[in-house]
C-alpha cells in the first residue's frame, strides 16, 4: 500500500510538469545505437577538462525517481536557465563552437546543459543518468539539452523550455549523446520519428 501511494505521488508529480503522459504510459526511454562521432565542442572540452569526460558508470537500471529527485532536477533546471544569460561561442569566444561552464554567467545551449550536469552530479546524481544530448531544432538548427534517465523515463532539461518535458513531449529530433557507460563516448539515436543523421555537429 505504502508502495503504491509513493507511484501514485510521483504520477501526481509528472503530470504537473506536463509529463503526465509519459507516466502513465510507462517509462520512455530513447532508442540509442552504436558508437559515433563526439561533438567537436565536446572533444575540445574534454581536452581542457580531462576529468569531466572520464566518467565511466557500470552497466545500471536508470536512477530512481523520488520526490526529492524530481524536486532537485527542476530547481536546478529553473535556476540555471535563470542565472544564466543568452551569449553565442561566436560573441563570446570569436567561434563557432566552445562548450564550457557558464562561470561568467553567460553561454548558450551546451553551456546551460553542462551547468545542469555538473550541479546534478553534485549532489549525487550518477554520470550515466546524466547525459550530454545534441537534436535538430524543427527550424533545423542545432541544439543541446541534458537528458536524465530515470526510473520513470527520460527528461529533458533545456534552456528554451522552463519546464521539464520527457523527450517524447519535446519538439526536437535527438541525433546523439553521451553513452550511459562512459561520458568521453557518444552513441547514436533514433527517436523514431525520423531518420536522423547522426553525424551532425
């Protein structure tokens, strides 16, 4: 009984946040392949900060869902997508491409998805639940979000949503990510939507 009213809590939770129907349907999970090419941000960023994609997270059932989880996963998204402010890699590195840490309180999409990473590994969230994802805008453009695998499916934290929306209720197709078992290695995805092209970006 106790059981089920913590399900019943956490269902009650999700459909606040606009993931109600992926809780009620079962967890949601993406279709990932074989291993693909890293971002060039991302292989840039690992060559600076060695020890941000050395990661390697046994082969493990996706973290579990708490109140206090899902508490902390939408502060952390609400703070960061407010803390920081909007800023190209071309204002303010001169360049197409740099991921790194929002610390001067500017970045753009990787930025805000590194920043959500980090503060959410902080407090004990394990790398392999947390993981680096690149999709196409509807414009077309790219875009980078943070998904996290949970026992309830996977949610995307994204600086152009204030909300926290399981994948399948955001807008994007998902090319790739980091692999749940070693941050420094990409895989591919096929959300099923539509065949994506892995290799961009």
């Amino acid at each position: 009984m106790k059981k089920t009213r913590g399900k019943l809590l956490l269902m009650a939770i999700a459909m606040q946040l606009s993931a109600w129907g992926t809780a009620y349907a079962g967890p949601a999970f993406m279709h990932t392949g074989g291993r693909t090419t890293q971002p060039v941000g991302h292989y840039e960023f690992c060559q600076k900060l060695p020890q941000e994609c050395t990661e390697r997270t046994p082969k493990q059932a996706p973290i579990e869902l708490t109140r206090k989880l899902w508490a902390a996963i939408v502060n952390i998204n609400n703070s960061v997508n407010t803390r920081i402010t909007p800023r190209t890699d071309m204002e303010m590195w001169g360049k197409e491409e740099v991921w790194s840490y929002p610390d001067s309180g500017f970045g753009d999409c990787e930025d805000y998805a590194l920043e959500k990473r980090r503060e959410l590994m902080d407090i004990g969230v394990p790398a392999g639940a947390l993981l680096m994802t690149v999709a196409r805008q509807p414009n077309g453009d790219g875009h980078a979000v943070l998904t996290v695998r949970t026992s309830l499916g996977e949610f995307i934290l994204d600086n152009l949503q204030p909300k926290v929306l399981a994948w399948t209720d955001t807008p994007y197709t998902y090319l790739k990510r980091q692999s749940t078992e070693n941050s420094g290695v990409w895989v591919t995805i096929n959300d099923g939507r539509e065949d994506a092209v892995a290799s961009v970006r």
